[in-house]
C-alpha cells in the first residue's frame, strides 16, 4: 500500500500533489508532516504546506520560472564580445566565396592559448 501511495504522489505536480500528500498525511498518519516524511520519504515541509493550504483553502502559488540556472546573456552580457574579440582578429573570408562564413583557423591548442 505505500509503494501504491508513493507512486500516485509521483504522477502528480504542484499544488495537486501538496493537496494529495496532506490528506493522505491527515487520513492514515493523523496529520503529522514528520510521519509522512518518515514513511513515504516526502519532504516534510511539502507536507505541512499541504496542510497549510487544505486547513485555510488558500492555495500557495508556485515560482517556477525563477527556478534553475539563469541564461549566460543575463549573467555574462559582455560574453558574445569577448568571444568575437577573440576570434575575429584570426578570421578570414573563404578564399572561394562561395560561403558568407568566415573561416576560424583555431586549433585546441591555439583557442586555449588565447585565452590565458
């Protein structure tokens, strides 16, 4: 039965699963967020927000867009510049013309090297 439990509260996202593990929490474990914790491995934080929300009816809304790694345009701005700063002295037209690409003629070695 617990397994069973465990893998329901998998399925579910957000403020469904909060709402699943309290009342699970309140039905089999008397409302103890710790005794969850201790038998299904839930976070007992989660649970007791769970609990919060289910005793009040207000449901917490959830920041998921200002979680995980920021995009490194935002926390390096200069970066596309010093890439280019570092490339483009070094690049040269294809000698054919038959490509708009400039070509690069960096080696491992060579790129590492300029760097430092």
């Amino acid at each position: 039965m617990i397994e069973t439990i465990r893998d329901a509260a998998s399925k579910l996202t957000g403020p469904k699963r909060r709402q699943f593990e309290a009342q699970v929490a309140l039905d089999y474990l008397g409302g103890s967020a710790r005794k969850a914790q201790t038998v299904f491995g839930w976070s007992s934080k989660t649970v007791a927000l769970g609990l919060n929300e289910l005793r009040t009816g207000i449901t917490c809304v959830d920041n998921y867009s200002q979680h995980g790694r920021r995009p490194c345009e935002e926390t390096q701005p200069h970066l596309l510049e010093d890439i280019l700063a570092l490339v483009q002295p070094h690049s040269q037209s294809d000698p054919k013309f038959q490509s708009p690409f400039s070509i690069h003629p960096h080696d491992r070695q060579g790129g590492a090297s300029s760097l430092d």
